[in-house]
C-alpha cells in the first residue's frame, strides 16, 4: 500500500475499531438494562422495546448518511469525526440517566440522527485511496469495524455484572471521548469547501441499483439474530443455555466474516460477485432445512466467507470516478442501514406467522435477489468500462 494514502487507512480503521468497540460495548446488556433498571412488565417487552430502539437508530442513521457524507466531503473527515465521537460520547454518558424507555428510545434514535464514524471513515479512505486499490481499502474498514463490533458485547458481558449497567454507559461515553485527542492529532484528507456537491434525489437517481444492490446484500446478511434463540431450542438446546449459545454462534460468524475479508476482497474480482451471492442463497436455505447445531455452524460460516468480498466491492464500486465520495458513500451507507434494519423485521415476522424454514426461504429468497441486483451492476459497469476505453482509443487517434 503506497505512502501517500497508508496513514489515511490506518487513522481510519484504528478510529473506527475502538469506536465501535465502545459504541457496541452496551450491546450485551441493553435488553437487561431496560427490564431491570428502567423494569418493564417482562423481559420479552423488554426485548422488543431494545429491538425497537435499535431500528428507529438504524434507520435515522440511514436517513442522515447522505448529509453526514456531503458535510465529510465539505469540511473533511477530521471534523466529523469529532463531531461524531462528541455526539456519540455525550448521548452514550446520558443513557446512564435514562429513566424511561422512551427515554432509550430517543436518544439512541438521536445518535443514529448524528451519524456514525463508518461513514466518515469510508468517505476518508475513499477520498485517499486509488480506484484500483479500494476495494482492498474498503476490506480493511470493514474488518476494523466488524473487530470492534465483537469485541465491545464481550467486554460488556464482562464489566457489566461487576460495575452495573448504568456505570458501563459512562465506561462507554469516556472510551467514545478519549479518541477525540488522537483523531485531531492524526492526518485526515482535507474538505473541499463550498465545491462539495449537495445530496440530491439527482445523486440518488444515478446510483439506484448501487442502492438497491447494497440494501438487499445487506439483508441477506442481518437477519439471523432474532430468530436464532428459536433455531437453537428447536435443536433441543436448554432455556438456560440459549443467551450463551447465541452470543457464541454470533460471535463465531463475526469473526468468520471479519477474517475472510482481507483475503477474500483480494483475490474476488468484482464480476464474481452475482456467482457468490447465488451460493450464499443456496446456503441460506441449506441453513433452513437442515435443523442441527453443527450444520448451522458449518453453513453461518460458509455464508459469512462467500459473503465477505461483497459490501467492500460494492463500496469501492460506488464511489469511483466520483468527485462527491462522501455523498455516495452516506447514500451506500444509508442502503446498508435499511437493509440491516428491515431483514430481522421480515425474518421474525416470517417465522411467527408460518415457520422457522419459511423465514430461511424469505430470506434465501433476498439474497436471490441480491444475486440479481449485483449481475445488473456488474454487466453495467462492464459496459461503461468499454465504452471509456473506446473514448480513450479515438482520443489517442
């Protein structure tokens, strides 16, 4: 990786693995943290108002990405980057004094409204990085984040019975706040002032299959939480053991996905991409009809290794040739935030109204789609690539 762009990356993924480790360290008690602390009727309430919390954030993250991107692309990653980390510290720090489950409600979605550092950190890389070298840039991004996003549930697993949930919040706001000191020490691409396109529906409207690709590669990939302590007692797992099961399957497929990404975004080319999708669609169902621990093992980790190269492809795919990368990447991000919102609404509601192989086959049926999405992509790129090497060709004559 050459010099001139190897300080951005690094900054970039080192910021976003130790804010999503702080971030996502409330992860592994906030369902607890409502029904003991704020005491809703049952923790099964207390499990859908933690659900609800996540999807309202999820999707004003989604809703704001554009902008955050645009404001990147104007001002530079440096601050916004610290505006992230000041907002995220300061609403993580007053989760601690939440009395209310609407309260919860609120501030996460007033977290997701001030975007999130994968944004900044993506629009970073793409503005540093080469066309040719990023989709490897994206990789180590997305390995970074997904890092942190393991190890931040673990270390609240851990801290929480000891200091209690309220005092982990603050834990979580000062770890958020002491990357504010190295983010401004470190180099980041400047901003391009007032030159910076605005988001528009005109920025949309050149990038609706990116869009769509992204979103429904995305929830081809986020749909297993909610259904998964269902799947393991139908394989005859104890009530008592569940919580430790699905945490470790979990985490298990994370560190699966997080380690295929650097190799597998290497050595995929990008019109590869419809063929991986296709076999994960097989896999997915796979997953559904064969009803066992170790098949579900065996085909998480099959799904998360064809399904690694593809976010990063899809990413790097958006933003070449683009003056406006902060735009593209908060509208690819914005796809990617649906997309993870809605897939674990469709996979339980599936599974409540029909069946738990019925909410496999939706799902299988998504990433068909996917499959699709990204062959439309491909072909398309394909063809704009020729068409430019035609231009250059009766240029040179």
């Amino acid at each position: 990786m050459p010099q001139s762009y190897r300080s951005t990356v690094i900054t970039s993924c080192f910021i976003q693995f130790v804010s999503t480790l702080s971030l996502t360290f409330i992860n592994a008690f906030i369902t607890l943290f409502i029904f003991y602390d704020i005491g809703v009727g049952s923790l099964s309430q207390a499990a859908v108002w933690s659900g609800l919390s996540t999807f309202v954030a999820g999707s004003c993250l989604a809703i704001a990405s554009p902008f955050w991107g645009y404001m990147t692309d104007r001002y530079g990653a440096k601050w916004m980057m610290v505006r992230v980390l000041i907002t995220h510290s300061v609403t993580t720090a007053l989760l601690s004094f939440a009395g209310s489950v609407e309260m919860v409600v609120v501030l996460r979605a007033l977290r997701g409204f001030m975007g999130g550092t994968s944004i900044v950190a993506i629009a970073a890389i793409a503005q540093a990085t080469p066309d040719e070298d990023m989709p490897k840039a994206m990789g180590y991004q997305h390995t970074a984040q997904l890092m942190g996003g393991i190890f931040g549930p673990i270390f609240g697993g851990l801290v929480a019975p000891l200091v209690g949930f309220r005092a982990c919040f603050m834990i979580s706001a000062v770890a958020i706040a002491f990357t504010i000191p190295l983010t401004l020490m470190l180099t980041w691409p400047e901003g391009q002032g007032k030159k910076a396109k605005k988001p528009s529906m005109g920025s949309l409207a050149g990038m609706e299959r990116q869009f769509t690709a992204m979103f429904l590669v995305r929830a081809s990939l986020n749909f297993l939480t909610p259904i998964l302590p269902v799947y393991l007692r139908s394989t005859g797992i104890g009530e008592d053991q569940l919580t430790a099961y699905t945490g470790g399957i979990i985490t298990i497929g994370n560190l699966a996905l997080a380690s295929s990404i650097p190799v597998m975004t290497r050595v995929t080319p990008r019109h590869r991409i419809p063929a991986l999708m296709g076999v994960q669609s097989i896999v997915i169902l796979a997953q559904g009809v064969v009803i066992s621990l170790p098949s579900l093992l065996i085909f998480r980790i099959s799904q998360m290794v064809v399904h690694s190269p593809v976010p990063p492809q899809l990413f790097s795919a958006a933003t070449e040739s683009r003056d406006d990368k902060g735009t593209a990447i908060g509208l690819m991000s914005s796809a990617k935030f649906f997309g993870g919102s809605l897939s674990p609404v469709i996979s339980s509601t599936a599974n409540l109204l029909v069946g738990l192989s019925f909410a496999f086959g939706c799902m299988s049926a998504i990433s068909v789609a996917a499959a699709l999405a990204t062959w439309r992509l491909v072909r398309e790129n394909g063809a704009r690539s020729v068409d430019k090497e035609l231009l250059l060709d009766v240029e040179s004559d």
